[in-house]
C-alpha cells in the first residue's frame, strides 16, 4: 500500500462503549482492521466483500 487509505469506523463498534472499534477502508479491495491493532489488516477483494456485507445484511 503505497498510498494513503481513507479509513471509516463502523457505527456500531461505538455504540457498545467499550471503545472497541472496527474500521474498514474501500478502494480497489476491502480492507478491514481493529482500530486498537492497526497492523493487523484482513483485505477482502472486490467480490468477496460484497458477498459478506449481503450475507450480514440478509434476513434469517
């Protein structure tokens, strides 16, 4: 990663308190991390991150 990445915080991670947070970044791929532990990243192409936002989102 050679350039700057825009990171967000996901809302929900504020609403429990605990200041645990997860932040993710959208470009070309997904990237996703702990916003206490910023070295550790979990990067999602294009096409996996949109099946996982559609499998979280889908009604059980």
């Amino acid at each position: 990663m050679t350039r700057e990445r825009t990171w967000r915080k996901s809302t929900f991670s504020s609403a429990n308190g605990s200041g645990e947070c997860v932040e993710v970044s959208l470009a070309h791929n997904a990237l996703v991390r702990d916003s206490k532990n910023t070295g550790a990243v979990l990067t999602f192409s294009a096409q996996a991150w949109q099946a996982l936002v559609g499998q979280v989102k889908a009604p059980s």
